[in-house]
C-alpha cells in the first residue's frame, strides 16, 4: 500500500507535459525564439513554461546573458535526461494511436535523400494496400545502426557494408558518378580516381 503512495506522490510532483517540451526544445536550440518557432508558441509562453518548470524544480536551468541563453549544469543534466522520456512517450502515443488501423506501426529510419526523391512517392500505393498499418518515418544519415536505441523498426541503408546481426534486403542498385567542372578539368586534368589525389577534397556529414 505504501508503495502505491508513494508512486502517486512522485507522479503528483511530476511537472507538466508542456513545460518538459518548451524546455526540451529550448534545450535543443539554445533559443526561446527558435524553440517558440518550432512549437508555434509565443517567445513569452515559452519563457513562462520555463520559468514556471524552473520554479517547480527549486533550480535554474538557464543561465540568461543578455540575448543569449546557456544551460547551467543542472540544466544540461535534466535535457539528457527528459530527452529520451519525451522520445519515448512520443513513440507510446503513435503506437497507442496505431491501434486505431489494427496494424501496428512502423519505425522507418530513412537517408534524407533517398526517402524524398525515391520513396515518398511510392508511399501512395503502399497505403492503398495496406490501410490499417502506420508509418513513422526517421531521417537518419549514413553510419552505425543501433535500432534499440534509435527505436527503428527497420532502416534503409546505402552502401555495401555487412551488418552483423542485421538481416539486409537489396531494394534497388545505384551509380555513383565523379562530375567536374569543365574549368577544373582544364587546369587539374582528372582520368582516374587517384588523380584526385591532386584535387581539394570537400567531405560532407
């Protein structure tokens, strides 16, 4: 019996769910003004959210120096820390609303690319075929899988590699192509890859 009270008195102290969210994207942002963007609320329903949190947990979680805010270190702790419970009440409810189409849900992790030039518009007919399941899609880009901690279903990957303990299904087969300027090509002539060797390599993540 004691147990069950005292489980109802720490969900009674438990803040509320709209503070925890402006927080966490306040977190995130580093910003009222970009978190207020990302949620359509106001800069000051956000700082009253965080003020009010602030206040509930006896501790500053922002550090305001003049335009700018700073996590304190109570701060920091608490955003890694909110950040998986938000994820994880977010992927409860779209279970919990999946059940509507008795289909379960879908946990997709997709490359930005690949899913909006290839994939999206095929979603159409898979819908038609299967009304009653719910996708949920995750961009993610290329690198380890860890579908525990990424909460992913399945992922589409690019490239060759194996993935011990992953069961891969090729979906289609691509080309990668080395294009240039004719500029470059006049003053770095380029016939084989290792005479890129030569050239600035530019790497994007």
């Amino acid at each position: 019996m004691s147990d069950r009270n005292d489980l109802g008195r720490s969900r009674r102290a438990l803040p509320p769910l709209a503070a925890l969210v402006a927080f966490d994207a306040a977190a995130r942002h580093l910003s009222f003004t970009r978190a207020s963007e990302e949620l359509s609320l106001t800069q000051s329903a956000i700082s009253r959210q965080i003020t009010m949190l602030e206040a509930s947990l006896g501790v500053s979680l922002f550090d305001r120096i003049r335009q700018r805010v700073i996590l304190t270190e109570a701060g920091r702790s608490y955003a890694e820390r909110i950040r998986d419970v938000l994820a994880r009440l977010s992927a409860a409810t779209e279970e919990a609303i999946a059940f509507r189409g008795h289909g379960g849900i879908l946990r997709l992790g997709v490359p930005p690319t690949f899913g909006t030039r290839w994939l999206i518009p095929r979603m159409g007919r898979f819908f038609e075929r299967h009304p009653e399941v719910t996708v949920s899609f995750t961009t993610r880009l290329p690198g380890a899988i860890d579908f525990r901690r990424e909460g992913l279903d399945a992922v589409i990957h690019v490239g060759q590699t194996v993935l011990p303990g992953i069961a891969l299904h090729r979906l289609t087969a691509g080309e990668l192509l080395a294009v240039a300027s004719p500029s470059l090509i006049k003053t770095l002539p380029i016939r084989e890859p290792k005479d890129l060797r030569r050239a600035t390599l530019l790497i994007h993540r």
